[in-house]
C-alpha cells in the first residue's frame, strides 16, 4: 500500500500538528499496586505478552490460525477486550495498553487468586504493555482486520495535540498495517478530541470517513469509560472508518 507513505493526488492536505513525539506521556501507575497486582505483572503479563520479535508473522503468536487479526489500541479496563474476543472466538486480538492498573484490571479477571503464573490464558489473546506504535510499526503492511481506540486520553490542551493517538502519522500508520476494507473503529465523549477527530480525518487520503453515530451501533460494547460519560451527560460519538 504505498499511497500510505504520502500524500494522495486530489485529497485534502493533512493537518498542520507537530509529529508525535517518540516517548509515552502520561501515568503507567496510579495508585500503588497491591500484591495481587504485583503478581500479575510479574507472572501472568509475561505469559500474555505480545512477542515482537514474531511481529513478521503475527498469526503464529496464537494458539491457533486465526481467520482475522484485531488490534486495540489502550484498552483501559479491559472491558471491551473481553467482550470482543468472548463474541469473536475465531479471531486473533492484540490489546494494547501502558497502566498497570488498567493491565492488573484485565488479568485480574483472566487468572484465580494463587494461579497467576499456573491458570490457563486465553491463546487467542495477547498483549502488549509499551507504546502501541512499536507493534504496528513491525507487523507487515496489510496484517490486520480492524483496530480500536475507544475513548482515548483526549490531552484537551492544543499544545499537547502531538499526542493524540489520531494524528497524521499515526493515521498513515495504520492505514499501512490495515487491510483494504478493514474498520477502524474510534470513539470519544470529549468535544475537543470529537472535533480533533473530524479535523483529522477529513483531511486524510485512506480511510473512507462518514460522520459519526451518535448511539453506540451494534456489535460495539460499552466500556466503564463511555458508561461514565453517559452518566455524566456528555454524548459519545462512534465513528468506522474503512480503509480505501
């Protein structure tokens, strides 16, 4: 797919932001861990780990040949990782996520107190603890069937838009590793990161871009961060974007 290494002859420019800086912002812990979690982290997280170094071949890190591949960019709680590949059996998913306590959240619910390092794991789930772009950046073009940002850090203040996961670069990135058809799904109750998003994406040459739903269509599952938005009266946007 080599229009994703520039621009597209008739489309809009891109938006003018710097480009995303190479380091993590933002909290991996927030309050200290407990031993449980510890051990989670140090147990069960290494037995789940996305392992890099296959990147080239993502479907061998399964336990079985997957029929599509999804990836999830900052999964929080974990919530919405669980009720897709619970809905989705057949599917590789690769969650991605950067706070402990989010990680600890997910595992907690996968492994029996005292089998952290024994309990059986999913084998069609993995998971990645760093920065998402390391992964993207290594799978080959064209590897994956849909990826997710549900309700993503909107870093409100414009001068921390070179943050925002939804930036020029990012989103030539994954057009890279998408396969032509495959969704991108993103959701945001914030007004400046739903602005952001429009923005964005109505100046980019991959993705079929259409406005968003304004209820969460079907097949999307809630997340304690879209219920916390929802009880406190702000209105989530859904948007699919489909690869050109």
């Amino acid at each position: 797919m080599t229009e994703a290494k520039g621009q597209v002859a008739g489309q809009p420019e891109a938006v003018d932001v710097k480009p995303p800086p190479e380091r993590l912002y933002g909290r991996q812990r927030g309050h200290p861990l407990r031993p449980r979690q510890e051990r989670l982290l140090d147990e069960t997280l290494p037995r789940l780990r996305f392992p890099l170094d296959k990147a080239a071949n993502p479907a061998s890190v399964f336990g079985h040949a997957p029929e599509q591949i999804w990836f999830e960019v900052g999964f929080g709680g974990g919530e919405h990782v669980l009720a897709q590949t619970k809905a989705h059996p057949e599917v590789g998913y690769i969650a991605s996520e950067v706070f402990h306590n989010g990680l600890c959240s997910l595992l907690n619910k996968l492994v029996p107190v005292e089998q952290e390092a024994t309990a059986p794991l999913p084998d069609m789930l993995r998971l990645w603890d760093d920065d998402a772009r390391l992964v993207l950046r290594a799978l080959p073009d064209a590897s994956l069937d849909r990826l997710f940002l549900m309700f993503p850090d909107p870093w409100p203040k414009a001068r921390h838009a070179k943050r925002r996961f939804v930036h020029p670069q990012n989103v030539a990135l994954c057009a890279r590793v998408l396969k032509p058809g495959a969704v991108w799904r993103v959701a945001s109750d914030d007004p400046t990161y739903q602005a952001w998003v429009q923005e964005v994406m109505s100046a980019q040459p991959y993705f079929e871009a259409p406005p968003p739903a304004t209820t969460r269509p079907d097949g999307w599952f809630l997340t304690r961060y879209e219920a916390k938005a929802i009880a406190a009266g702000r209105q989530p946007l859904y948007w699919t974007f489909t690869r050109r």
